[in-house]
C-alpha cells in the first residue's frame, strides 16, 4: 500500500472540473490501456497526435492545472538519484523548468510535434516519440516524470535505472481524465514497487521507487 503523507498544499476555489462524461472515457481508456483490455497502436497514437497537434497553439491559455502537485512532490517525495529525468508527456514544457530545479537534465518527450514546437525556450532537450518505444537505451535515466500522462509500465520501467523514480502527477488528482491511483500504478509496474503519495493543491502526486 502506498504511504500517505499530509496535505500541506490547500486546495483553492475553482477547481476547473473537465465533463464528467469525456473524463470518464477517458478514465475508462487509461485503466483499460494498462490492465491490456486496449491496445495502443499506430492508428491511436497519430489519432492523439493529430488531436494534440491541433490543440498546441492555445494550450497555455486553457490549461487548468496548477504546479502544487509537482513542487510537492519534488520537496516531499525525494531524495532523487542524481542523473537525468525523462519528462512523458510533456506538452508545451509547463513544468520542465521546475524539474529542471531539481534534475541536472530534462529530456522533454511528447508524441505531438506542435506542442515540441511550442516548448521551445521551456523545454532544452525535446523529442518526439510515442512513449511505448522511447528512443533511449535501458537504465537510461535517473528519473520519470508523467504529468497527467496514460501509464505504460514496461516502456517506463525499462529505461528508469535500478534506482530510478517514477513521478505520478495529476493535476486535477481523481477528477483528471487521465487520473490512476498510485497503488494502480504500483501494481502494473513489472517488480516490486512502493509509492509515496499526497494530495496537493486541486491535485495529487505519488512517487514510487523499486523495492529490494
């Protein structure tokens, strides 16, 4: 079972819930993906780029969630093994800088190349890739960062060092479209896992590392 810790980030007023209907789908689709009740193929994966794609240039202005989760999670979640930290998902780069504070390296990795595009000056190190056949080889890097991301274990486990952490963010925490439990995350990763967890601003964050 995860290790809970305290809530010591508030949660402010207007929380910006998506509809319940689509975040459900989505939800469905998430946890279908990694107990492989759906499968992930080239067809979903440049329907998702498409989307993302065309959604690139206005994203920093709609996007709903806020960095509590993450600066908690990096002052609350460590130590971190020093090396490089592989950012999934990363978007635009909203976040890479705050890892940045705390990763000597950030390789950002999106599937969308707008929002690659769109990361530039936030984001030093961008590549596009799907992230169930990362570019990298194993044991690669120190740490793994999905913020509001879809879960795929064995890709995230194989290029994450003996050491390595795995960064579970949700920025909406249970009401994001995207969100699992860390004790789901836990489960589906290959090995032995242990999660610390919390709750923070409008979201939460788990951080789980292999155990011996």
């Amino acid at each position: 079972m995860p290790v809970s810790l305290p809530r010591i980030w508030p949660s402010a007023d207007g929380k910006p819930l998506p509809p319940a209907g689509t975040a459900d789908v989505f939800r469905t689709f998430a946890r279908d993906l990694v107990a492989g009740h759906r499968s992930w193929d080239g067809e979903t994966a440049r329907f998702i780029a498409a989307q993302f794609d065309q959604l690139a240039a206005e994203w920093d202005a709609h996007a709903t969630g806020r960095d509590e989760p993450l600066h908690d999670a990096l002052d609350r979640g460590g130590p971190f093994p020093h090396g490089a930290c592989l950012e999934l998902g990363s978007g635009t780069g909203l976040f890479t800088q705050l890892l940045l504070s705390v990763f000597p390296r950030v390789i950002s990795v999106d599937l969308s190349e707008q929002m690659l595009h769109e990361a530039v000056g936030r984001s030093p190190a961008r590549v596009r890739a799907d992230a169930t056949a990362l570019p990298l080889a194993d044991a690669q890097v120190s740490a793994v960062a999905a913020i509001d991301m879809l879960l795929f274990p064995a890709e995230t486990v194989r290029v994450l060092a003996p050491d390595g952490v795995l960064l579970w963010i949700n920025q909406l925490g249970e009401d994001g479209p995207l969100h699992l439990p860390a004790a789901d995350v836990a489960a589906a990763l290959p090995g032995n896992w242990q999660a610390v967890e919390a709750d923070a601003g409008w979201g939460s964050w788990a951080v789980l590392r292999r155990t011996r």
